[in-house]
C-alpha cells in the first residue's frame, strides 16, 4: 500500500516556522521533496537545524547543502550533514564553506569524536567552524589549521551577520565555552539573593531552600513531566486551587521526598518554606534549565563554584579546597572497578573528583575503542565505492559509536541504575557519609550535577555502618574528618537518626542479596550494640569517656578498607607531633605503611571555621602477610632481648633488696637479719613475672614484684622462728619506709619495662624499614580568604609528580 504524496508546499517552513510534516513525510527545502522519517531519526535532527540556521542565523537555503561529500577528495570521503558557504555563488565554485554541522539523532551530550565524520568534512574544505548537534544539545567549535588541527570550543555557532562583522566574529573565536555555565551560575545566586531578599534568609536556609528546589526539578525531569516545573503549569494550576488547599509547591516538595525516601535525606515533617510567588519566581529563573540533559561540565561546575562560595562562608566546616582534593585523589590514582569511601564526606568534593578520575579514564579507553572500530569499518569499503555502500559505512560507524557510548551513561532517563561501565562506577562504587542533613543533601545534588553516583551517600554518622559501607569493603578511603570535636561515652549507638542502622526484614533482604555474608555480620554487630556507646564500636575508643573525633576516624579508615587498601586523609599536625598522642601513631604503625605526609600551609583551612595547621597523610593497610610478618618481627625482638632485660630486672632488684629488708637501714632490722644469715636464713623477693599489657600500644609489658620469702636450711630451727618473728615485730612500724623503697623499685623496673618497648620497637621498625614520602609545599592553590583559581600559585602539582617518581621507585625496589 502506497502513500500518498502531498504537495509540495507554498513555503519551505511552516506559518509558526515549524517543519513541515505530513505523517511519516518530513518536507527536505534542501531537496525541495518529501521524504519519509520512519526509521530516520537522523532526518529530524538534521532538518531543525536546516530551520535554526535559516531562521536564527538568517542563511539562505541557497547557500547551503546537506548530505554533502567532498568529491575532490574521492567518493568515500567524509560527507557533511549540512555545509554553509559564503554565497551561492562561491557554492557553485566549490569554493572553501564557512561553517559545517553535523548531527546524530541521539538524545545527550555531544562527545566531539562521535562527529569526526564532520570534522574531517571541514577541515577538508577549509571551514573554520563546526556545529555538533544531537537531538538535545549542541557544540561549536573552531577548528584552526595545520597539523594537528584544534579544536577549541566556543560560546555559539555563528550567523550570517557574525560573518559580515569582523569585530563580532573575532568576538566570537575569542569567546571560550563558559556562558552556559556562568549563566547558570548566576541563576543560582540569584535565587540565593531572592530568598534572602523576599524572606530574610541566612545563607544556610537559603543554600537549604535552593537545593530542595533543586531536587524538586530533578525529581521532575525524571518522572518525565516536563510541563511541570514551569511558570506556566504553576499559574494554570493556581486558577483551580482551592483556599484549604496545600501550596503547590509543597505538594511538589512531598512528592519529591517521596521519591527519595529510600535515600533518607528529609525528614518526613520537612517543609518548603516560601510564599508560592517566590516558589514561582525561583521557577522562572530555573525553568529552561534541564538539569538531566545540560552537560556535566556546565552544570557540575556552576554548582560547585556556588556551592564553594557559599560553603567557603557560612559553611566552610564541609568544605575542603579543590586543590587540595584533585591532588590527594589523583596521589590514590583510583581505577575502575575499586571501591571508594568519604565516612566524612561533607560536600562531596573527593567522591566527585573520584567519580571524574575514573569516568575519564573509563573515557580515553572508549574513544581508543572508537579509533579501532572506525578504522576496521572503514577499511572494508573502498574510496570508489557506490553512495549507498559508503552510506552504509557510516551508518556502521554511527552504530558502533553509540554502542560504545552506552558505556558511558551513569544512569536511565529516570535516574535509576544502569548496568554501563559508568552506571557500575556511580551506583555500585562510591559511597560516602555525612551526619549533617544539609552536607550530605549537598552532597547528592552536587553528585548529580557532576553526573550523578549519588545513590551511594547517605546521611549517616560516618561513625557506624549503614547500607554498603561496612568494614574491611574499600579499596580507597579519603577523607578530611571533622577536627576539634569529641565522641563521648554519653553518645549512643541508635540513639539518634543518623546513628541507627534499619533493622526491618525487607531492608535485611535487600542488602543481604546485594553486599552478601560480611555484610550481614558487619549489620549484626551494629544492630547488636544498639544503645551502647559508639566509642566502644573501636578498639581506641573502648571503654573510654571519650576521643577526639579525627581521632576515631583514623581506626574507622583502616577498618573500612580491605587488606593492602590505601587511605589518604587530612589530619591535625598535632597527631602527627603531639607527645601525648604518640600512642596512636604506634597504634597506626602497626596496622598500615605510612607511605606519605604532605604538611599544608596555614592557610590552607583559614577561611573556614575549623582553621587548624593540618597535614595530608597516606597510608596503606597491612594485608595478612604484612601483619603476619610484623608479629614475627615482634616475636623475633621480644626473644632476642628477653636475656638481657630479664638480668637487667635481676640485677635491678638485687640492687634494691638489702634497701627494702632493712627499711632503708634501720640498725634493728640490720641486726635481725643478721642474725637469721648467721643459722642460713635469708629474705628474698619472689621471681619477677613480666607481662604484657592490654593496652593500645604494642610491645608494652608491666614487671610483678614478688612478695618476700624467706629462704635457706635453717641450721637452728628454734633460733630461726624466733628471728623471723622478732622481724616482723620489727619492721611493723617501718612499713611506710618499706612501702616506699617497693615504689621506688617499682619505678626503675617500670623504666626498664619503657627501655625494653623501645628496643624492641627499634629492632622491629628496623626489620619493617622502608621510606617515607615527605613535602612541604608554601603554597596549595588557596588564599587566606578561600579563592582559588589558575592564578592562585600552587606547588601541589610538582608534589605529585614528585611522589609519582617516589612511589614508582619504591615499586621498583620492592620487586628486586
């Protein structure tokens, strides 16, 4: 059954400037014919910007071409979509094109190396820019000569006018790719400066109220209601609203926390705190905003500079520097596949800057793939073979291309799960913690607007398990703790929201079957301890009154991380100096390498509340046989000095014996026991028994005193008994003498007790030598006053080059 073709139309576009459309018929002006869509999505995308560059860019159709191959260059050349000259005339002497666009009909971001087909096209005739377009979104660049040619992207694609005006079109070169996202940007401070206009906000219940609304948006576009979130719908809705009705906007805001139950980031009674106008006007300011299509770099940028503004005030407790983050995650070189964890991941930064490290990597080995792909396709065609078989060529490519694409989706166009390598990185590998709503709410959107991976934090004290964060799970850890705050014994296991762990049968099941047999054992211990002190969760904090907070989150890095896994952390220099900590770092050289210590300058945290001289510190976890060889190491030093430290308490009491039996030399108990010597009769203190000490620190021992014995083969018995009772007589009112020279042995036995740790830590550390990374960089990218920047000096980039070639020198050694 055939179609019926219409007629040709009386103009090339629509009265409202629309394509014509004729059920599965698309009007062609270039071709001056009807084609059929069906199967063609390509079509589509191409005629709309057949449209846009006649109506916006004001071209003619006459100085333009589609499907368009560069013959003198051979038939299987590249071919265009759609080719721009100067003129007509010049396109009838194939003379050089102004400006080539290419398009594919997939929805998404552009990625430049899907459109090589029209680079090449470009460059071959000598056009200066390009337009790659999907079906949602666009790029333009400008492409400069020679080999090998740039590509540097610009602001937007430019019109006829553009061309006639040499000062706006050098304008335009000159314009990088940041509108879009300054634009944003500013929106979001704009709506920040609303709400502290309209309702008298504090930053935080602004940057509270914004995210919300955010949220609010994403849940939208997710559900695929687009016309929802629109100033639009809001005053549609309004004419039927009803006096005892809910705002509209808190309903929008119900339905969302509905959504996100499962992430556990409002509570129920959480409420939208705005007037509907200003709920309104936040929606006019955000609507033509597609937070799911806008690209990750436009979007994720913008809200991070906000969010750093904003944080870096108010809120500078969760906010580590950029700097500072990019270089401790790049110093981990994180990789596909590992398992990362922030148990104090306040904004996000270091789960973000993960999230980037690996999607890029995932990236480069996709756009290799690509280069593979196009050259095996392409060398099964010939340069003079006929159109359609050098269609189908490109059509194979486009195909491959978007397979290979597939991968690096994060999430479905409903924000769940997807199983592409970058789906697995977002939802299956990152994980992080915050105890404060607003940080780990900000720490969501800022995932999401990176390019999601949010399903993984939670708001939760990084302190106690919850979901897939349990002990012994992580390849990496990396964290900035909270300093300068204390857990104390009164602080319980589930006595808060954000420190019980749900217990409930559907919840059991589902992270049974997801994370197996550990996690239920990690589950059962929490559930277990409920209502007892989370300090006892820890064995640096058990049965104490209370710890420092980045204290207990050192052990709860190591715990989290598998054997050989690698921790990087920020910590007070007073942990890493202080006397009276030198307990920890024993504690810590017994379970980890301390691979580096990077020390920041003052400034580093001086714009946020907890300004504190700091110290970035990594370390690795021993794996069975590195613990197995540090209890040889023990094992082998305690015995080669046992000899020695035994006669040195020996001799040590021997010393003190006559001092304690005479009460430091009282004449009476001097005769007494002479007497006795004088019938083989003599006091004695019982053997020393050392053992060690349950404590925290390694090698510890205490030495026993034995009591007094008497000793020998009386050769008068009567005479013996008669002495050692005149002793005792004796020595009575002497006890606070005795007592005395007892403590006073006690001392010097304690001292050598300390002498004999310390020799056997210096044999052991001797046995387990290896270097240590150490810098001092002055400055790390940030001023005093929190910016950043380029232009801001920062050493932390020649550190981890050097700490490249420290660790690539200590792989060598170790594998000689």
């Amino acid at each position: 059954m055939s179609t019926r073709i219409p007629p040709i139309p009386d103009s090339d576009f629509g009265a409202d400037g629309d394509l014509h459309r004729h059920g599965d018929l698309l009007w062609i002006p270039l071709r001056q014919r009807w084609s059929t869509v069906v199967g063609k999505p390509e079509e589509l995308v191409r005629q709309e910007w057949v449209r846009r560059l006649v109506q916006e860019g004001g071209y003619s159709l006459g100085q333009m071409d589609q499907e368009r191959r560069d013959l003198t260059h051979g038939t299987g050349s590249p071919r265009a979509d759609i080719v721009v000259w100067g003129s007509a005339e010049l396109k009838a002497q194939g003379a050089e094109a102004l400006m080539v666009v290419e398009t594919k009909a997939v929805d998404g971001p552009v990625i430049l190396s899907d459109f090589r087909q029209g680079e090449s096209y470009a460059r071959a005739g000598g056009s200066e820019f390009l337009v790659a377009a999907t079906a949602s979104a666009h790029s333009t660049y400008q492409l400069t000569k020679g080999f090998p040619g740039r590509a540097t992207q610009v602001n937007s694609w430019p019109t006829k006018a553009d061309f006639a005006d040499a000062r706006k079109l050098e304008q335009l070169k000159s314009s990088l790719r940041v509108f879009d996202r300054d634009e944003f940007q500013k929106l979001l401070f704009d709506c920040h400066s609303l709400l502290r206009d309209h309702h008298a906000m504090t930053p935080d219940r602004a940057f509270d109220t914004i995210s919300r609304v955010l949220f609010i948006k994403l849940d939208i576009e997710r559900n695929g209601q687009w016309g929802t979130f629109t100033t639009d719908y809001l005053d549609k809705r309004k004419r039927y609203m009803r006096g005892s009705d809910a705002p509209l906007h808190q309903v929008l805001f119900d339905e969302t926390k509905q959504s996100f139950k499962a992430d556990n980031l409002f509570e129920d009674n959480d409420t939208l705190d705005i007037s509907p106008a200003t709920f309104r006007e936040l929606v006019s300011k955000l609507q033509r905003f597609n937070l799911s299509k806008t690209s990750d770099d436009v979007k994720g940028i913008a809200f991070e500079r906000f969010l750093g503004r904003t944080f870096r005030g108010e809120l500078g407790q969760f906010f580590t520097p950029r700097p500072v983050v990019d270089f401790m995650v790049e110093s981990l070189a994180p990789v596909e596949g590992e398992l990362i964890c922030d148990p104090a991941a306040g904004s996000g930064g270091f789960l973000i800057r993960v999230f980037e490290e690996v999607r890029a990597q995932i990236g480069a080995e996709i756009e290799a793939a690509k280069t593979a792909a196009f050259e095996k396709i392409a060398a099964e065609y010939k340069d003079d073979d006929p159109e359609e078989k050098l269609a189908e060529r490109d059509r194979r490519i486009d195909e491959a291309f978007d397979a290979l694409n597939e991968d690096l989706k994060p999430s479905g166009n409903d924000g769940k799960p997807v199983e592409t390598r970058v789906g697995r990185l977002a939802w299956h590998c990152i994980y992080g913690t915050d105890k404060e709503p607003r940080a780990a709410r900000t720490a969501k959107m800022n995932m999401v607007m990176h390019g999601d991976g949010h399903g993984g934090i939670h708001w939760h004290d990084g302190l106690v398990n919850i979901n897939g964060i349990f002990d012994g799970r992580f390849d990496i850890v990396v964290t900035n703790p909270p300093f300068g705050a204390s857990v104390t014994d009164t602080q319980l296991v589930g006595a808060t929201t954000e420190s019980d762990v749900p217990d409930d049968p559907a919840y059991v099941k589902r992270q049974s079957s997801k994370y197996g047999h550990d996690w239920r054992e990690a589950h059962d211990a929490v559930v277990n301890a409920r209502n007892q002190p989370i300090l006892d969760l820890f064995e640096i904090g058990r049965g104490r009154k209370g710890r420092q907070t980045e204290i207990l989150f050192v052990e709860r890095c190591l715990n989290l991380l598998k054997p050989g896994g690698r921790l990087g952390i920020v910590l007070p220099n007073g942990n890493l100096n202080a006397s009276s900590l030198d307990w920890l770092r024993r504690w810590v050289e017994g379970r980890a390498y301390l691979r580096g210590v990077v020390s920041l300058p003052q400034e580093t945290f001086k714009f946020s509340k907890a300004s504190v001289s700091a110290s970035i510190v990594f370390l690795e976890k021993f794996t069975e046989e590195d613990t197995a060889r540090w209890s040889d190491a023990w094992r082998s030093a305690t015995t080669q000095l046992r000899d020695t430290y035994s006669k040195k308490r020996e001799d040590l009491i021997a010393a003190h014996q006559d001092r304690i039996f005479t009460a430091n030399g009282d004449e009476g108990l001097v005769q007494v026991l002479a007497d006795l010597a004088a019938v083989d009769i003599k006091p004695t203190l019982g053997k020393p028994q050392t053992k060690p000490v349950d404590g925290l620190v390694e090698g510890a021992v205490v030495t026993k005193l034995g009591g007094m014995t008497w000793t020998g083969n009386p050769t008068d018995g009567a005479a013996a008994l008669a002495g050692k009772t005149r002793y005792r007589e004796l020595s009575l009112p002497l006890k606070a003498t005795i007592s005395a020279e007892l403590t006073a042995l006690r001392k010097q036995l304690r001292l050598v007790d300390d002498e004999e740790q310390r020799a056997c830590w210096s044999l052991v550390r001797k046995s387990f030598d290896y270097p240590v990374f150490m810098a001092t960089p002055q400055t790390v990218g940030i001023t005093a006053t929190g910016e950043t920047g380029p232009h801001v000096p920062n050493d932390l980039p020649e550190v981890l080059d050097a700490w490249r070639k420290f660790q690539l020198s200590n792989e060598s050694i170790r594998e000689q």
